[in-house]
C-alpha cells in the first residue's frame, strides 16, 4: 500500500499522456515541486534508466537520482529513488477510457528514509506530498489538454 494514491481523468489518447509524461524535460511543467529533470543514460528510456532529478523540499533544493523499475508503454511506468536522504517509490499506471480517447492517470508514491531522511519524511516531505500530489495531477491534466498537439 502506497502512502499517496490520486487519480485523474485527461481528454487525451493513453499514447499521448505516456509520451508528455515519461518525457524528463516536461517534469517541471506538472510537478510542482520539481526545478529540473534531466535523463542519465543515453538512448532510449526503459527499466533501469535513470533520471536526475532537483526538487524543492522544504527551504532547499535537492537533487536525486530515479530509477525506472517499471516501464510498459502507454500503460504502466514505476520509479524508484536509488539515493539521497529520501527515496521516491513511484508506480503510475494510464487506463484508456472511450475506446482510447481519454485517459484515466492513477498515480502512488511512497517514501524512505535515509538518516536525516527519517526526521524530514513526517515534518516536511509527507505533509509536502500530501498537497503537491493532487495539484500535480490537475497540473498535468492543464498541460496535456491545453497545449498545442
């Protein structure tokens, strides 16, 4: 069971919201919290690529490491922290609804401690996530239906 759960309904193909999604330029544009993103790897993305991505949590700017653990397009996608006081477990899944025109986005996250990782996850990360996660989805669902195709 994941700590955060939310999802969206999006007026786009499941194709469409796979490809704004996984693409680690467009992060800050729906994560609310994200500053940049920036792939690792060269090539194409797939399980065991890795993302470095720069977060404000709290006051500060922090930079992590992300590793795709699940990558099934369009429909399923998991990222998993791999360092850093606090490590991000992420597992979305994108259903089609209407025969493929729309998309239902459900996204869960969850969260470890490492050392001072362990005091910041219930004072500042949780209570963080707890309001970022849904405006991340209203956020992502602005994007992707207002935006030029």
């Amino acid at each position: 069971m994941s700590d955060f759960r939310e999802s969206i309904d999006v007026d786009r193909s499941p194709e469409e919201v796979w490809a704004y999604l996984n693409d680690p330029s467009h992060l800050p544009e729906w994560q609310a919290s994200a500053v940049s993103a920036e792939p690792l790897d060269p090539g194409p993305i797939g399980v065991g690529s890795r993302v470095r991505i720069t977060r404000h949590v709290g006051r500060r700017e922090i930079p992590m490491t992300m590793e795709y653990t699940e990558y099934e397009p369009p429909y399923v996608w998991g990222l998993q922290g791999v360092d850093g006081p606090i490590r991000g477990h992420v597992h979305g899944e994108i259903d089609p609804l209407d025969e493929g025109r729309r998309s239902r986005v459900t996204m869960e996250v969850d969260f470890e401690g490492k050392g001072i990782g362990k005091v910041l996850l219930p004072l500042v990360v949780r209570p963080q996530m707890r309001k970022e996660l849904p405006l991340n989805e209203r956020l992502l669902k602005d994007r992707l239906e207002h935006r030029t195709a």
